[in-house]
C-alpha cells in the first residue's frame, strides 16, 4: 500500500537512518501505526512483521499509538487499519506522511455508514 512516487515516500528504505519506527498491520492497510514518537520531517521506518519496508518522512508531529498515512488519500477515501478493516473515512484529503487522526477522518457508525 506504501506509494514510492509520494513526495513524503524516501525511494530507498534506509532504517538505519530512521528517526522513528511505524508498524504496519497489514499489507492491505493504508496507515501506519507510530511505535515511537516522530516530529515534523523525521524519517519514519514503516515495519511489518519485522522487515522496514519503506521509509516515511512525516509532516506533522505524531504521538506513539496515532496513525500515519502511507499513501495520499483523497476526501472520502476509506482508512483501513487491521488488515483492511474500515476504521474511518478521510474528511479532507491528507497526503503520504500525515497525521491520521479526528482532524482529517470521519468515524463510522455501526453497519459501515459514515
């Protein structure tokens, strides 16, 4: 799901060079979730099952436990989380490295509707 031509994406994954680290749950997931804390322009290593796969350099500030997107998502666009699942829908678009929290994501009621 990570997008390489993203401008927040770095072509080259180089964790080592990472200032913090995101795990992705899932392959089919559209965020990441922050294991460390990150500030604006630091360099995020997304992992899954262990293996860095991409390297996110994020543009907002983001606590441990929030989201990252890792791709751009246009308003209306769902956020899957936990292996696709539906777990909001963007309220604006919100570009690869940002934020995804209450800010810029409708909830979801009961039976799927936002």
């Amino acid at each position: 799901m990570l997008n390489a031509d993203a401008p927040h994406t770095a072509a080259t994954p180089d964790p080592a060079r990472a200032d913090a680290r995101a795990l992705l749950l899932n392959a089919d997931d559209n965020v990441a979730t922050m294991m460390s804390p990150a500030s604006a322009g630091d360099r995020v290593a997304v992992e899954s099952e262990g293996d860095p796969g991409a390297v996110i350099i994020v543009a907002d500030d983001v606590a441990v436990g929030h989201k990252i997107a890792l791709t751009d998502l246009a308003s209306g666009e769902e956020i899957r989380k936990y292996g696709g699942e539906v777990i909001g829908v963007a309220s604006q678009d919100i570009r690869s490295g940002e934020h995804v929290h209450e800010h810029n994501v409708r909830g979801i009621e009961p039976g799927g509707q936002t």
